[in-house]
C-alpha cells in the first residue's frame, strides 16, 4: 500500500513539540555496541513499531509511552547548532555517530523540518564519521550527501528489515515503508556505491523468525555488504503493550509468542545484561542464531562494510584560523 510509506499524512491529532536542547550526541556506554555516540533530532516516533524499545525514554518528557510516543512527537530544531558546539569541543574523541539511536531520524516529520538533512551537513563539515538507521524511504532525498560522506569513509548505512509479510508490518509497524519498498531503498543505496547494513530487527519468534532466510536472500540480491540481527526484548512498560498488542492481534498464537519470547531471556520478556540481552539465550535464541549464521554465509560471504577514517576530522571546520 503505497500510502503507508513515505507520503503518509500524520493524523491531526499528532502534536510537534519543539525543544531546544544544550546537548544532542550523548556518548553509548553498552558494551554490546562499542564505542560510539547516538544523535536523535526527534523524540517519540511516528511509525507506531509496537515493539520499540525508545517508548520508554517518553516518560522522560512526561509523556506516555503508548500512544503519546507516537503522536506527541519531540521535535529538536536547534539539533544542527548544538552539534557544532559539541564538535567544537577540545576534549571530543571521534567515534561514530549513530543516527538515530533511538528513533527513527527519517520519520515523516523530516519531510518537512529537515533536521537530519542539517545533521549530515554538519557532519560532511567537519568530516566525522556517521552511521545512519532508518526504515523509511526518505534517506533516499539525502543521497547527495551520504555520498560526499562515503567519499571520505566517514558513512555507514542500516535499513531495518522487520519483515517482508505485508499483513505483519501493517499490525506491527503501521506508518513505515513497507518491506519491499526498503529493499528498493537497499538496492538504490547500494547501486549508488553506499555502503549498507542490514538489521533484521527485532527477531519475533512466532512471528518473523521464519523469515530470517528470506530477507538476506533478498538483503544480499539488493546489493547489501553485510546484516545483522537482534532478538526482541520487551524492556519497562513495552512488556505490556506489545502483550496487550499480540493477543488482539494474533488471539490464535499470542500465548505462544510471548511464551517463546520468554524463553530468549530466562522466563522474561526482557533481559537487560549486557552481553546476551541482544541476542537471547536458551533453545530458541539459539536456533534463530543458527539459522541467521548458516544463510548469512550463503548469502554475504566475501563481502563486509568498509572501516571508517577517523583521521579527516576538522574541528574548527569553516572558521578562518588566524595568527592572532
């Protein structure tokens, strides 16, 4: 359904909230993702993803995590003056800089403020190493710049897979592009010499755990150099959303669902302990892990994302030095 990507209208009733805050990077202390930073130009998201893991962070605004996450949304417009300022500081260390790590910076309220257009600008500026994730088609409108960003191996690129069932995206993931418009999106980045990164994420046993073949198969003919994937884990209040969620919408199996879910993480619907929270463990967790391995050296061996340069950082960048 066409009007489910990119060109859908947000509900009237979808407030923008503008904020102006004094710091926008904030450094990743999880050992599971490495040394990096994260940068979100909005908060709260549009796309409605059940299972998202940033509901929660809503309540920091004094929102709720359910409907007020994805029609109250957060919008940062000073995002691209407050980077400046932090990347202007003697004491910053380059590291990539994931954007977005929470929610989604090409959401369809980009569209119109572009925020995460401004980010990019920002970034090329001062040559400092990105990696962008989304699961919309608009990162398709910045393709200019992602690609001055690659010319100096300062860009790195991740669609969100979820699904290609057309029927489970809607229910789950309601205002996204659908599955096979993100292949497309893949198969553009990819032919345009950018490097991509699938995330075949989250895992749902019972509901698209099958798919795990599928989508690399397709992932690797759209000309994506490598895939990763996660395990749902139902953190804080999301537990009960995405129950209440599952058993309306699949009544059949959604004791089932939750059931295996739980047994990825200990008789929980979440596990927080770094170093196995992404993945799972236990019978489940570790036949999904078999699966994705076994079709992801069929279908991406011999490929691999390039390293980034750290070295073409330019602080200062744009200012005339001066001997005085």
């Amino acid at each position: 359904m066409e009007g489910l990507d990119e060109e859908w209208l947000p509900p009237a009733k979808t407030q923008f909230l503008v904020e102006k805050p004094k710091k926008i990077v904030n450094e990743v202390t999880s050992p599971d993702l490495g040394l990096s930073y994260s940068m979100n130009p909005y908060q709260g998201c549009e796309h409605g993803c059940v299972y998202c893991y940033a509901r929660n962070t809503h309540a920091y605004w004094g929102l709720g995590a359910g409907l007020d996450f994805e029609q109250k949304i957060i919008v940062k417009e000073n995002a691209p003056q407050v980077l400046k300022q932090q990347l202007e500081n003697p004491n910053w260390k380059v590291r990539p800089i994931m954007l977005a790590g929470n929610t989604d910076c090409y959401q369809p309220i980009e569209a119109k403020r572009k925020i995460t257009r401004q980010l990019l600008e920002v970034l090329l500026q001062y040559k400092h190493p990105v990696s962008v994730i989304t699961k919309n088609a608009l990162i398709l409108r910045d393709l200019d710049i992602l690609q001055e960003l690659h010319k100096h191996q300062l860009l790195h690129v991740n669609i969100s897979i979820t699904t290609l069932q057309e029927e489970l995206r809607q229910k789950m993931e309601p205002r996204t592009a659908t599955g096979i418009r993100r292949l497309a999106v893949v198969k553009t980045l990819a032919e345009a010499g950018l490097p991509v990164n699938v995330m075949v994420a989250p895992v749902i046993p019972g509901l698209n755990d099958q798919e795990i073949p599928s989508i690399l198969q397709a992932a690797a003919n759209a000309g994506a150099l490598s895939a990763a994937y996660t395990v749902v884990r139902l953190n804080g209040v999301i537990g009960e959303i995405f129950e209440d969620w599952v058993m309306k919408a699949y009544p059949d199996r959604g004791a089932k669902v939750l059931d295996q879910i739980k047994s990825c993480h200990g008789g929980s619907l979440n596990d927080s302990q770094f170093g196995r929270r992404m993945q799972g463990e236990g019978q489940w967790a570790e036949t999904i892990k078999s699966l994705f391995k076994v079709y992801y050296q069929k279908c991406f061996s011999g490929r691999s994302m390039p390293p980034y340069d750290f070295t073409q950082f330019t602080p200062r960048a744009g200012k005339q030095l001066t001997m005085f």
